[in-house]
C-alpha cells in the first residue's frame, strides 16, 4: 500500500553535481517531492520560507551564510516550525554537525550514505519519530561535550533548572531518548503504550523549547541529566 502524503524536500548546497545526484535519487520515490534547490545557505533560507517544505537537506559549508547559521534560521522560524533539517556533511567535522544540532537540526548524514539511507532519513525526520543513527549521534555529542565551551557552565544551570521542572516520568522517557531508545523501545521498557510515551516525549519537547528529538538528545547532555561515558 502506498504513502498518501508527499513530502516536500529542499536540497541545499553549493555543488551542482551534488544537488543532480541527490534529485535523481528523490525523483525515483512516489511519496518524495523535490520543492527546490539552493545554492547558498541564503538562499535555503528563502525557499525553506516561500517553498513550504517539509524537509531540508542541508550542506554545512556554503555561501553567503553557511548550513548551520542557515539551520538556525529555518528552524528558530516560528512559521516554520513544521519544517525538519537534515545535515549533510562527514563525520570528521564533529563540532559542525554538533553546532547543527544545537542549532535545530534534526539529524545528519555522510556524503557518502547511500541512496536507500538517504530516502528513509528524510522520511523518519519528516515525520519527527526519531533520530537517524541515534547511537551515531549520541556518540557525536558525548565527543563533543568533553571540550568544555566558555558559556558551558552558565548553559548547564538554565538547562538543569528547566529540566527539574519536568516530571519524574518526563526525565525518564527524557532520559531514555538520550540513550537512542524508539518509543516503542521505551514504551516496552516502561510498560506503557507508545501513545503516552509520545506525549511524554511531546511534553517535554514543548517545555523545554526543544525543536525535535535531536534537541531533546542534546538537552539531555548539555543538562547533565545524561554523562559522557
């Protein structure tokens, strides 16, 4: 049975190659729709805007204004709030892919992924269910996290004030979503249903200003609710 709703991509970035490669892999699915193509982080901006897409799949290095400075925009936004980022970039440039996160974005990819990976990482941000790659992601920011920043401490105390403010079963399923778990996984873990493990986690998204499940991820570190290993 096929998918009824078609979601809207933009592709951002500066390679013309790249953003060709890309659409031909998008173009060969019925539920994937290509809105529109940018050139530089401006122009992703522009279009995430006056396109309504669903998702953007962003190059962290471009022009004028770059995919993390990008991202911030798309998704600080609040009439985009529907609109989901996915990073492309590689794994070596950490602190990037970790800025992208803070930033907003919903997960990220190597250039390098396959076309198969691709197509299904779009649909998972699409539809906000989970990250891709969690276990790649946690460890992307417990990485990072042991290079304390400068406003590192003073970030820490707002973010454990607000996390306090959650309930106990919030912190848990908070907790658990930092670890990678689905909401299936959680809900089995906690004998709950996946219904009242998603609005556990929608709870606390909305409490915490959080964008999506990615922020909840970084929350959940930046807070000192979960620890680097």
């Amino acid at each position: 049975m096929g998918r009824s709703r078609v979601i809207r991509v933009l592709i951002a970035d500066d390679q013309a190659l790249i953003r060709a490669g890309l659409r031909g892999i998008l173009e060969l699915e019925s539920d994937l729709e290509v809105a529109g193509e940018a050139a530089s982080g401006r122009q992703a901006v522009q279009q995430a805007r006056d396109l309504a897409v669903d998702v953007v799949l962003m190059d962290v290095r471009m022009p004028e204004m770059d995919g993390i400075e990008a991202t911030t925009a798309i998704c600080a936004s609040s009439a985009q709030t529907h609109v989901s980022v996915l990073v492309l970039t590689t794994f070596e440039t950490d602190e990037h892919v970790m800025a992208a996160l803070r930033a907003g974005a919903s997960g990220f990819l190597g250039k390098g992924a396959k076309p198969e990976t691709v197509v299904e990482a779009i649909r998972l941000v699409a539809r906000g269910d989970a990250l891709l790659s969690p276990a790649a992601t946690r460890s992307l920011i417990e990485r990072v996290l042991r290079e304390p920043r400068p406003e590192q401490a003073q970030d820490q105390g707002r973010l454990q004030a607000s996390v306090e403010a959650l309930t106990q079963r919030e912190r848990e399923v908070m907790v658990m979503v930092g670890e990678g778990m689905s909401n299936d996984e959680i809900a089995d873990r906690l004998a709950l249903s996946c219904h009242t493990v998603k609005t556990h986690v929608n709870r606390a998204m909305t409490k915490l200003d959080a964008h999506d499940r990615a922020q909840l991820v970084v929350i959940a570190y930046e807070s000192g609710l979960l620890r680097p290993r």
